[in-house]
C-alpha cells in the first residue's frame, strides 16, 4: 500500500479526522474507533513505515519518542496503574494497517490476560 491510499498517512495529513490525543512533529496519538478498553488509543509516526519489521536504524529516534511518550499519555488518559503496549506486525502478527501503529490500552480494571499458550 502506498502512502497516499494509508488510511494512517490521510489521518496524519488531516484528510481523515481523528479524536487526538497528542501531536508533535514526529509522532501522531489518536483514539482507536474500536476501543478494546476504557482508554485504548494509537500512536503512530507521522513518517511511513509499514511495520516494526520494516523499520530501519534511521528510525530509531522516532521509535524511541513513540516508547517514551506511551507512559505519559497513557497516565494522562486514564490509566493511572499501568497499562499495556500492543505492536502487531505483519501477517502472523495480525496487522491489520500497514503502517506501523502502537496501540496503548489500559483503565482503571486489570485488562484481561492476552496469550494463551498452546499445549
């Protein structure tokens, strides 16, 4: 998918409209349309990458910036106890946007347990 038809690359570009949760020059945060929490957001680089396997030692400063900001927007959001960092990717990770996405998930109740391990 190029990045004109990322349904991400449009949301950074404003041509889609989100409900933001931050903004600065390198990275974008958003709700989620589909929350699978009472906080559930995105954060997102504004530059296009497709996926964590894809990423590149170039974008290591936009990665590291994701990461640091996850425990303050996720604290500002709600999730005063903790919260959990989901990054699906690629095919058998059950990426659904090609473009790389951290989703951020959390509230005031333990979330649910994730992995289940097969025998």
């Amino acid at each position: 998918m190029s990045e004109q038809d990322c349904i991400f690359c449009k949301i950074v570009r404003g041509e889609i409209p989100s409900r933001k949760v931050y903004e600065d020059d390198q990275i974008l945060a958003f709700h989620d349309i589909n929350p699978a929490a009472p906080v559930h957001f995105m954060i997102i680089p504004k530059k296009h990458i497709a996926s964590l396997g894809e990423a590149e030692e170039e974008d290591r400063d936009v990665l590291g910036r994701i990461m640091v900001m996850t425990g303050r927007l996720a604290r500002e959001q709600g999730s005063t106890d903790g919260f959990r960092t989901v990054v699906n990717t690629g095919r058998v990770g059950r990426q659904d946007v090609y473009h790389l996405h951290v989703h951020i998930l959390g509230g005031d109740k333990p979330l649910p347990g994730m992995i289940h391990k097969s025998k």
